[in-house]
C-alpha cells in the first residue's frame, strides 16, 4: 500500500463548477500537508500549504485536512479552464529543512469551457 | 521569486552513458532534492542535500549519486544510463520552512 493515495482522474468538469481533489494518506505522523499544481511539461508549483488539522483558504482555492481520518482534500470554486492541470498532494513529518515530501501521484483535471 | 534553473529540458542518450543533469537555485535555499516522476508512479525521491557536500539517499538511489559542491549547485549524475532510466527528472529547493520550489524538469530518454 502506498504512503498516499490520490484518485488519478482525469476529472473532468465544466468551467464554473466547485471541483473538489482529495487524498488520504496512513501514517498519522504527517503534520504539514501541501497542493502542488502541476501543468503540462512543467515542474510543480506550490498553490497551499497546511498544518495540521483545519482549513486555509487563498482566493478560489480551499485546503481542509482532516488528521482523524487521514484525509485532506482542496477545493477549487468557479473552475476555469487555466485549472486544468494535474494537482499533486504532499506531506512531511516536520517543519525542518532536513526533510523531505512525500508525493500523492497526482489527480488530472479538465475543465470544459 | 526563487528561481530554480534545470540545464537541459530534453535530453537524449545511450545506454552506458555517464549523464549529468545540473540543477542551480538563486535563492540561498540550504536544501536541494532530486525526484523522478513517471505515470502512475508519482514523485519517487532520489537524493537530497541540506548543506554542502551533504547528501542523503532518498527511496530510489540505485543507480545515480550527487554532487554538492556550492551551496547553489546540485549536480545528479547517472553512472551508465540504462533505458529504465527513461523519466522526468525534477529538481527542488526549499529553505528551513515551506514547502519546494521545483525546477521545469528534464526529460531524459535513454535508447
């Protein structure tokens, strides 16, 4: 089984549509939870980042991590086509520069004009 | 903005190749990462650095080291490409705090 597991898609919605992207990972000894968005023949980028259990919202964008279930989702509200990209979960036990993520393989989602 | 700077975005080489893919961040960052993506696989770590002349394997070594000569610097090297090789190679960096700052990848072919 996999550290993290994240629904590879696509996901395809219309534009203006609430998207939501989830993952649940297993080792409850996660703390910092992050989304990467990723376009095509791109390196990711960091759209949010977490910590611990609780929601952060950033303009359309809306990260909730739910530690008692392992699970933490982003929202995207009135999804527009320049979301479509592959959106990647990630995860780290702590908060130091000695560590490093570990990486859902990534949710890709359409949106339709 | 940080800016990380990957040498090559295409590369093309032989089986038994020594390869170097050169990684450079202009933003003082002390952590530096090496990862490979393929589909289906995700994000697979192959080192990382927190200082110079540091290194540390990450879940997928076999096969390439590293070199860290300047703090700005994180040099993967590919000792005899072989085709399993194939892949997206991405490079991070990250301060004490945050999360990464990626690269825009290189996609290495091995025939």
């Amino acid at each position: 089984q996999k550290e993290v597991e994240q629904d590879p898609g696509p996901l395809s919605v219309p534009e203006g549509a609430i998207v939501s992207l989830n993952c649940t990972y297993s080792n409850s000894a996660f703390q910092y939870f992050m989304w990467y968005r990723q376009y095509s023949r791109k390196g990711p980028e960091l759209l949010m980042y977490t910590y611990s259990s609780g929601n952060k919202e950033d303009g359309r964008f809306t990260a909730q991590v739910d530690k008692s279930s392992k699970y933490i989702s982003l929202f995207i509200r009135d999804s527009q086509p320049s979301d479509s990209a592959t959106y990647l979960c990630a995860m780290s036990f702590m908060d130091t520069g000695r560590r490093a993520l570990t990486f859902g393989s990534g949710t890709r989602l359409q949106v339709q004009p | 903005d940080v800016k990380v700077t990957q040498s090559s975005r295409y590369l093309v080489k032989r089986t038994g190749e020594k390869v170097f893919l050169e990684c450079v961040q202009d933003m003082d960052h002390e952590n530096m990462f090496w990862y490979r993506q393929d589909p289906g696989l995700g994000l697979r770590l192959i080192y990382f650095s927190y200082d110079v002349k540091m290194k540390e394997k990450g879940d997928i070594p076999e096969g390439y080291s590293v070199s860290r000569e300047k703090k700005e610097r994180f040099s993967l090297i590919l000792e005899s490409a072989s085709t399993n090789q194939t892949s997206m190679y991405l490079c991070a960096s990250s301060q004490n705090y945050g999360g990464y700052t990626f690269g825009s990848g290189t996609r290495l072919t091995v025939v």
